[in-house]
C-alpha cells in the first residue's frame, strides 16, 4: 500500500517528535530504534525509510529540541523580568520533573561528550543559550558561570533521590543565580 507524501511527512514528524521526548527523558543510549518504532506503531523496518541511521535521527531531533528551546526562551524573554523569568522556569521543579518537555542539554551533554559524538548542534544550543544571557547580562563570563550553573543544578537535582535536597539545589542555585544578577527576589 503506497503512502501520500503528507502522510510520510506527518510520521517523520512524529518520529522526530517521539525521539526527542525520549532522549531528553530517557537519552540516547537508553533509546533504542525499535521501542521508538514500537510506541508509535511502527515498525523497526518502516525507520529507514526516514533516516540512514540513529545518528542522523539524533542530529534531526536536537535540531527540533532547538527549535522549542528557542521559542520557549523567546516566551520567556519577552516580559518585564526577562532574566529572572527565565532562570526561575529553568531552575523550577516542573522542569526538574519533566526532563522529555525541557532543555536537552542536562540530559545529553554528559552523554553525547562521553560517547564521543558532541553534536555542531548542541553547540548551537549551548551557544544561543550563552547569547540570550550576554544580552541580558552584558557579560560573557557572567553567562557563561549561569548557564553552566543552572545545567548543572538541573542534573544534580534530578540524580539525587531526596526531594527535600533535589528542591534545595534548585532553591539555593536559583537565588543565588538572581542575586548575582540583580534580578529581583528569587521565587518558587
């Protein structure tokens, strides 16, 4: 049975939308092609009509967890606390708890640079995150120290099993992120 063209555009989409949910949530390594297929009732086969390999899918679906990072950070950047506002949804625990709908780069950097594969993508991501904070901070190496300190939170916060001490990370990094910013009190 032959397939419209939309409709093989609609399940690239959805392969390329499943995978990146999976990889922020679960990583690359622990995503295997066939459970991938397997949940969007497809089959393993049926993968390669899309994509050469993993790796391709990998690029394809960074660049899409780019692409909602962008427009989430737009969202965020366009109030009066832009900074602020910024740091607290990254460093909430909506964040921490949802690792499929958020930032890539908790769950990846680690991973992709032990394997060898760092991404010209994740460098895309690490440098417009360091670019937005320049622009609000005026400063590369205040930037630098924040986006590092808030990947850094994210995943330490998420590897320990005490939510008391995993909400205590978030709290005390994010104050003191918006304290050295001079951005106002820190909130939940």
């Amino acid at each position: 049975m032959r397939y419209s063209e939309d409709h093989k555009a609609q399940t690239h989409r959805r392969i390329i939308e499943e995978a990146a949910r999976r990889f922020r949530r679960d990583g690359v390594g622990a995503t295997g092609v066939q459970a991938l297929m397997k949940a969007l009732d497809l089959t393993h086969g049926g993968f390669y009509a899309h994509f050469k390999s993993k790796d391709e899918l990998v690029e394809t679906a960074l660049r899409h967890c780019a692409d909602e990072l962008d427009a989430r950070t737009a969202q965020s950047l366009s109030g009066e606390q832009p900074l602020a506002t910024l740091v607290r949804h990254y460093l909430s625990r909506r964040h921490r708890d949802d690792p499929a709908q958020g930032c890539p780069l908790p769950t990846l950097s680690a991973e992709l640079g032990q394997r060898g594969q760092a991404s010209p993508v994740t460098d895309e991501v690490v440098a417009s995150r360091l670019a937005q904070l320049e622009a609000l901070l005026a400063d590369g190496q205040e930037a630098t120290l924040m986006l590092s300190a808030m990947v850094g939170a994210l995943v330490l916060s998420r590897s320990v099993a005490d939510p008391a001490l995993s909400d205590r990370i978030l709290e005390q990094t994010r104050a003191s992120l918006l304290e050295r910013a001079g951005a106002g009190t820190p909130q939940a």
